[in-house]
C-alpha cells in the first residue's frame, strides 16, 4: 500500500532513534526549541551496545545496558513507534509499514546497519546453546559470559566477518578478555581467530601492536577465513579459505565458538533512490549532506563514509550534521567538517584497554599524549565506568570533552603487557 496523502508533516523528520538519531534530535532542539521534529523507531528499548562486549566476559550487567525508548526520546520530540519501509526524495516523503507517511522539509537518516544472521548456514537455530553465543544481541552476549565461565579446555574459535561492521574492534575484544579468563584458570586452551581480512586491525599503527597481543596469548590468527555454516549439534564450523586468488572449504572442531555476524545496511535503504550502488545512504564524507538531495543528511552506521562505525564516530558527527542543518534551514551553505574520528577501546585483558583512536585515512588521534598502543588501566576505568554515563548523556545533547588530535609516535612497538 503507498499512501497518498501524509498524515503528518514535520519540519525535521528523523529516521532511527538510536545513539546518532537521539543525539541529533536533542541537539537541534536546543538551538532551536521551536522546530517540530519527529523520530521514526520501531524499538521498544534504547541499548547501550558497546557494553556487551564487557557483558559477555562477565565485567557489565546486561540488565544495565538497556532503558526503554520512550525515556530516551527528547522532550518536544515526536516519536513515531514505526517501521520505514520507503523513502520518496522527491515528494519529501517516508512511508511506514503500516500504511501511513510522514512528509519533511529536512530528512536526517540514521538507522543504523542490520545483522545478517541468515547467512551462515545454521547459525539462528544454535546460537545461544551448543557452545555458539554472540556479543551482538542483548539476549546472548550473557550466555558468551557463561561458556566462558563453563569452559574446561579445548578449542575455542572467534570469527569476524566481512568490513563494514559495527566497531570493528569487537570481535577480538571478546577473544582477549576469554583469553585472560582462560590463563587466569590455567586452562589449556587452543584459540583461534577467523577474519576474511589480512590483518588484526585495518589501521597498521594498531595492527603491529595487537600482533604483540595476539603472540603472548598464544592465540591462531587465521586470515583469509570467513564462516559459511555452523553445526552446532556437532560442534563444527565451516569457513570459506581465500588464498592465493582461490577459495576452499575448511571445517573446524570447537568447543566454544564466538560468533559475529555478517552485516550491512538495512534493506528499506538498500532498495532506496537515497543508497548508493554499495547500498549504504550516500552522502559526503565531511558534510554528511547527501551527495543529490540536499535536504537530506545522514549519519550513524548507515552511511558510505569510511570511517569505523562506533559511538565514537556518532559523537563526533551529530554536532556536524545539527550545524550543518540548521545552516541548510537558514538558507546558508554548511561549513562544519567531520574528520573521520572513531574510537575503539581494545580489551586486550579483564583491566587494560589500548585505546584507539583514530580518524580518516588511519591518521591516529589520541585525545591523550601518551602512546595509544600500550594498554593501560585507566582506560579499564574509562571504558567501564565513564563512557556509559556519557553515552546517556550524550542522547540528551551532552556531548563531553572532545580532546582528540593528530599526534606522532615512534613507529616501533612499545614493550607492554596486555
């Protein structure tokens, strides 16, 4: 069903009510009170994602990383409880599932990415029992904390899909926190890590230095690997091997495999006159305008910049979109840039993380002049105990010090302990 006539107009009309969606919405409304706006989510709880990797190893409870939606929508801010499944440039429009559609005279498009479950052959129906768990969902990042409280010993495998994914960081995060648990027990662990990628990070600056981690874990980095199917009665896993220009099958014993999965943008977008032929909303990379409407902006997962996909990013850009905006509501050009900034704090054990920090073209930005490689305790304390309260934070337009700068360092890797 198209529908023809809106049943409601707004003057910024917000697609994705998560951490890029609400924080924009809080910021626009407080340079500018008297704009309508309206946030489109289906959602009935905001997560705090970045927490579950800390869940998974037993360091967050899983209970605290989520509020309900209707808390976390700023107050004048409309919320359409709805799922997208059209956008119309054209007319200014968005249609919902449902059968109704929201009209705009700015569009922002923040849905974040979906996780793509469904194609590793068997994965939905064994994951959360058989050994097979996942940080990437609220209901099983628990049961990750489990197999590794449970775990007796043998083979322990850990995969990471195909780029883009959200925080790209994550799927070894969980690999090193497990590892520590398993040295502190003195257990005789085989760890292994799958990626289809050649290395352990897509910046070398961290790359070199997680090397270090990975060596004095003991731990199997098998590149070139990517997870096709996973038998968890059986407790096998099955990889698609690229090497030299040709791919094979390879099958794997576990007895614990962490999980995750393929993802990309959401569908309703994909198939949207706003995507690219990658599928992701195109817009430029330091404006975040799109690159033919200009009522339209876009941050958040869902887009073609190429920068890491975190909370950190989403911090950094929703100041430039709010700005930006408002520039374009004036009838004035945009002037704010986002530099590519992300961040990843890297768990490289239960109580240090190497944070890094970095921007467009793997420029390293430490908001801290100390070496970003060596893991230290502080950023434990940073990771586990600030950075959630900013995050809430944040969605109601209180963004915190932003202290990130280019800064050299010794190409050498310092000598530290994980």
């Amino acid at each position: 069903m198209t529908p023809t006539t809106p049943a409601q107009r707004f003057d910024v009309l917000i697609v994705g009510a998560g951490a890029a969606g609400t924080t924009v919405a809080s910021l626009l409304k407080r340079r500018r009170s008297a704009l309508n706006i309206g946030v489109v989510d289906p959602a009935e709880f905001h997560c705090y994602q970045p927490a579950w990797t800390l869940v998974g190893a037993g360091a967050f409870e899983v209970e605290n990383t989520r509020r309900p939606m209707k808390a976390c929508i700023p107050n004048g801010v409309t919320w359409i409880k709805g799922r997208v499944t059209a956008f119309d440039p054209a007319a200014n429009r968005v249609d919902l599932e449902d059968g109704q559609s929201l009209a705009y005279g700015h569009l922002v498009v923040a849905a974040g990415l979906q996780l793509d479950w469904h194609k590793i052959d068997g994965l939905e129906a064994t994951l959360g029992k058989n050994g097979v768990s996942s940080n990437y969902r609220y209901d099983t990042a628990p049961y990750t904390w489990q197999c590794i409280r449970e775990f007796k010993g043998g083979e322990a495998l850990f995969t990471q899909p195909a780029m883009p994914i959200k925080c790209a960081g994550a799927p070894q995060k969980i690999l090193y926190m497990a590892a520590d648990r398993f040295r502190r027990r003195s257990l005789k662990a085989e760890m292994s890590f799958f990626t289809p990628t050649p290395s352990m990070f897509g910046v070398p600056f961290y790359s070199k230095a997680l090397d270090t981690v990975v060596a004095n874990y003991g731990i199997t980095a098998r590149f070139g690997h990517n997870l096709v199917a996973v038998d968890g009665p059986g407790r096998r896993a099955t990889f698609d091997v690229t090497a030299n220009g040709q791919t094979t099958r390879a099958e794997f014993a576990f007895d614990f495999l962490h999980v995750v999965p393929p993802q990309s943008a959401p569908d309703f977008i994909k198939s949207s006159p706003l995507a690219d032929k990658s599928g992701w909303v195109a817009v430029d990379k330091h404006s975040l305008r799109h690159v033919q409407h200009p009522n339209v902006f876009a941050l958040g997962d869902c887009t073609t910049t190429p920068n890491s996909k975190t909370a950190a990013a989403v911090r950094a850009q929703s100041p430039v979109v709010a700005e930006n905006l408002l520039s374009v509501i004036d009838g004035k050009a945009p002037t704010a840039s986002y530099d590519g900034y992300a961040s990843c704090p890297l768990t490289t054990s239960v109580g240090k993380i190497m944070l890094a920090e970095f921007a467009y073209d793997g420029v390293v930005t430490p908001s801290f002049p100390v070496d970003p490689r060596v893991p230290r305790r502080a950023y434990w304390w940073l990771k586990r105990s600030y950075l959630p309260s900013l995050y809430w934070g944040m969605l109601n337009g209180s963004l915190g010090p932003d202290w990130h700068a280019k800064r050299a360092y010794p190409e050498s890797v310092p000598m530290f302990s994980p």
